[in-house]
C-alpha cells in the first residue's frame, strides 16, 4: 500500500467520523427536544436524514479505499 493510497484511507476515516459524530449530535438534540416535549425545528427534522445518508455514504467509501489495498 502507498503512501498516497493510506492517507486517502486515513482521510475517508477521519470524514466518516466526522459525519458519524454530526449525526449523533443531532440525534442528541432531536432526543432532548422530545425528551422535554418540544416542538422539532425544521433544521432537525430535515439534517437528520441528509446527515444518515452522508454518513453511510462516506463509511462506505472509506470500507471500498480499504477494500482496494
């Protein structure tokens, strides 16, 4: 494996991870606004299915960069 080849493997990681805490994030305050019945912004409802599908996408990713080694 290459030098190039591992930092794009380290760098689709780094994003999938990144993404993933976003996403636990808005989970976090979905579940608090309900938790304390709240009304849902329209923010909340629509990031978090945008951010589910970016999230998979980019672990995706990563899993095919390290599939390629």
């Amino acid at each position: 494996m290459t030098i190039e080849h591992r930092m794009r493997v380290g760098k689709a990681l780094v994003t999938a991870i990144g993404w993933g805490c976003l996403l636990a994030y808005v989970m976090y305050l979905i579940a608090a606004a309900w938790w304390y019945s709240r009304p849902l912004n329209i923010l909340q409802l629509i990031a978090f299915p945008v951010l589910m599908l970016v999230t998979l996408r980019a672990t995706r990713r990563y899993l095919q960069f390290r599939a390629d080694a």
